[in-house]
C-alpha cells in the first residue's frame, strides 16, 4: 500500500502534471488556426492517452462495433472521477464535444480553452437559459455533424453509484434529431477516487450500449427517454469488469 502511494506521488503524479502543460501548451497554440475544433480534439486525445499511460489505467472496450465514427450522438456516460474524461477521449470515436457547467468556463485559462475547442456552457442555475443552450447545441449538431457528450447525472457521484439523471440530455438528441449512446464506464473509480489526488492502477471498462433511437420524438417524451438512459447504463455497469 506505502509503495502503490509513493509510485502514485513521486512518478504518476509528476508525469501527469507536465503532461497536462504539454499537451495543453499545443493545443492553446493549434487554437489559433482550427476553427471548428478537430484538431484541438485530435491533441486533447493524445493526452488523455498518455494520462492513461502514466496513471498504468489498462482499459477494455466493449460494444465499439456499435458505435458509426461518422454519426451524431449525444454520448451519455456515467461520472464518478476525473478520470472518466481520458478514458472517453480515448476510446469514443465520433467528433464530439463537452455540455459542461457554465462554472468551468468562468475558470482562467481552462474556460477559454474550453470555449475555443468549441465545447459549450449550461447555465443550470437558469432554467430557461439552459433550455436555449441546448436548443442551440442541438441546431449546431444538426448543421455541423457535431456530437455532444453530457453526463446526465450533472456531475461526478460521490458514492459511485448512478445519481438522478436530469433530462437535459434527452431534450438536446430530441432537438438534435440525433441518437443517444449510452455509456458505462466501470472500475475508474479505483484509478482517481473523487476527493483524492492519489492516481492509482488498474483496470477500467468502457462498455458502450446500442444507440436509443430519438427521430420522431418531441421535447415532452424527454423523460421517458431519460428512464432509458438510466436502464440501460445501469444494466449495462451491471455486467462489471
């Protein structure tokens, strides 16, 4: 146990840290020129590959061949750690970006990174902005092809297992016209528990659930689609490592 910390202190942790400058030193440079945010994505996987790689996550995908790279989804996972970001960079395929707290965008250096990227705030604290945030995120995945990844719990789960799922991913693939592709990321809690910053090995699977169909829906069958999302990555982190 002494020695797993002292690995985790004096060799992952440092490695993560020039990591995360590195990799995000680039992308503030590849900013200036990619106007649509591809190739920020491209940089933001290398990183999450090499904190993988420095934290010794050994990560396993089930369910890829359900997944088309070149669709929209709304990619809906479950959320217990920060390391849940790396993984899904990773390992989903399609060209997606964040529906974040609008509180991660007011933070210096990340918030305008994060709005460069193209990623996109929600003002939970205002109903009725947030419904013509995700009114709008919807549009722009209709025109641009775009994914969006929300975690439907609205942040990570302090006990690990699922929290209430709000319905702000069901309204955004509604107004989209797009799928949802239910996610479950399992055994991540175990690399980054929430509240420590002592990153640990092991191993992490990644099992994705076939898409839930919303064409032809409207905004008000948003909670039964939300109940579906829940079902399935609840049956889905069922299945285990």
């Amino acid at each position: 146990m002494l020695v797993s910390y002292l690995i985790g202190v004096l060799v992952r942790a440092p490695l993560i840290i020039l990591s995360t400058a590195l990799m995000g030193s680039i992308s503030l440079v590849v900013a200036f020129w990619d106007s649509d945010g591809r190739q920020q994505l491209a940089v933001a996987r290398v990183w999450a590959r090499m904190l993988l790689l420095c934290a010794g996550a050994r990560v396993k995908v089930v369910g890829l061949e359900k997944v088309d790279p070149h669709a929209s989804y709304v990619v809906c996972p479950n959320h217990v750690s920060y390391f849940d970001t790396p993984v899904l960079l990773s390992y989903i395929p399609v060209n997606f970006r964040f529906l974040a707290k609008q509180e991660l965008f007011s933070i210096p250096f990340i918030g305008g990174h994060l709005r460069r990227a193209g990623n996109i705030s929600v003002p939970l604290e205002d109903p009725r902005a947030a419904l013509r945030v995700l009114s709008a995120a919807g549009k722009a995945m209709r025109e641009r092809g775009l994914s969006m990844l929300v975690f439907p719990e609205g942040g990570r789960s302090e006990s690990g297992e699922l929290e209430e799922f709000k319905d702000g991913a069901a309204y955004l693939a509604i107004k989209g016209g797009v799928p949802i592709l239910p996610v479950a990321i399992i055994g991540v809690r175990d690399i980054l528990p929430m509240h420590s910053h002592h990153v640990r090995s092991g191993r992490v699977t990644l099992r994705i659930g076939d898409p839930i169909p919303t064409a032809g829906l409207h905004s008000s069958n948003r909670g039964e689609v939300t109940r579906r999302i829940f079902d399935t990555i609840s049956r889905l982190r069922l299945e285990g490592l």
